[in-house]
C-alpha cells in the first residue's frame, strides 16, 4: 500500500511538472502566432486542449483495463483516440515543438538581424561620408571657377584695356585647367561699348557654366562608381 501511494504521488507529481511545462509551451506558440489574443486567452484555450487531450488517454487506458467495468468500450477506444489525435497530436504537440523551437533558434536569428542591420548602418554613415566628401570637392571647384570668372569679367571691363586683352587670355587658360578641357575658345570681340563687353561676358558666361556643370557631372561619376 505504502509502495502504491508513492507511486500515485510520483505519478501526480510528473503528470503536473509535465502539464505545466506542456501548457506553457503552447500558450507560448499561441501568443507568439496570435499576438491580439490577450495571455489569459492563451493558456485557457491551452488548459482546455490539455484536460481534453487528457480525458481522450484516460478513455484509452480504460478501454483497455480489463479489471474494471466498462459500457461500449469500443466506442470509448474511438473515442480517446479521436480526442488524443485532435487535441494532443495535432493540436498541443506542434505548439509544442514550435515554442521549443523558436526558443532554440531566437538568439541566432536575432544576431543575424543585427549583424545585417550594422551592415546596413555601415553603409549608410559610409554613403554620408562620400556624399559629403563628393559635395566638398564639387563645391571647392565651383568656388575656384567662379573666382576666375569674376575675375574675367573684371578685366574685361577694365578700364586701362578694355576689351580681351592678355590678363582676359591667360585667365581662361586657367579656367580650362581647372575644368580638364584642352582648351576654352576665345570669342571675337570688337568694340569697347558696355553693350558689347555685356554680350560677351554673357557668351563666356554661358559657356563656362556648361563646361562646369560637365565637370562637376564627371567627377561625382568617378567618386561614386568605385564606392
């Protein structure tokens, strides 16, 4: 009697670890599948499907013992089979499986999505970088070119020697050096009219500016391609 009553108390006492451990698992699966369920949904249907799957194997063990006795045993073997499939094979064992899972295989997911997500940070502080380093040198041209050409305007209009003199010459071979062109042509220019020094300024103008905004096109494209 003494041996049975321990048996029955081990008996209760791994049926609850077990149960315990089993519901939590599927309320887990459920919360983490259904995330608008509130938790205490969650574990009573999991306590639910647990007492029914529990019922379905006590109907099998009874159908089987011959020492008691039972109505319809077949229909009870049915029955318990039935229950332990629905609501223990298919329904509380994969929950089961999934929670254990997901547990195991959570720290590697997330320390993939955090080495992806720096290498994305990485890339985008390395973008900024070779944005701003891009815009300092197109800004630092553009600054140059518009310094020599205040400059030819000035000595263009220069009252000593109007007109397009030597100075105006040797400040366009400047401007084509620092725009990498072989050389910027030198307008006809007669006359010392303001009327006419304004039109050729306008036409030096004009043509500078396309000559830079090609420059300026050519160097981003060699900043950027290699990164």
């Amino acid at each position: 009697m003494e041996e049975n009553k321990t048996l029955k108390l081990v008996s209760v006492c791994g049926f609850v670890i077990f149960a315990a451990v089993s519901c939590w698992a599927t309320a887990e699966s459920l919360h983490l599948l259904l995330s608008s369920w509130p938790t205490f949904m969650c574990w009573a249907v999991t306590i639910g499907f647990f007492v029914i799957a529990s019922i379905g194997t006590k109907l099998i063990v009874d159908s089987f013992n011959q020492n008691i006795y039972l109505e319809k045993r077949g229909l009870r073997l049915i029955g318990g089979v039935l229950l332990t499939l629905v609501f223990w094979l298919i329904c509380s064992m994969p929950t089961n499986t999934h929670t254990f899972f997901y547990r195991t295989a959570a720290a590697d997911i997330v320390t993939q999505d955090l080495a992806l997500t720096k290498s994305y940070l990485q890339q985008l502080r390395d973008n900024v970088k070779n944005e701003a380093e891009i815009k300092e040198k197109l800004d630092s041209l553009e600054r140059g070119v518009n310094t020599s050409i205040t400059a030819l305007f000035n000595e263009i209009e220069n009252i000593a020697q109007p007109g397009f003199g030597p100075r105006a010459k040797s400040i366009l071979v400047e401007i084509a050096k620092q725009l990498l062109v072989s050389r910027i042509p030198e307008l006809s220019y007669r006359g010392v009219d303001s009327g006419q020094q304004k039109a050729l300024k306008d036409q030096y103008n004009s043509m500078i500016s396309e000559l830079l905004e090609n420059r300026k096109s050519e160097l981003r494209t060699n900043y950027t391609n290699p990164q």
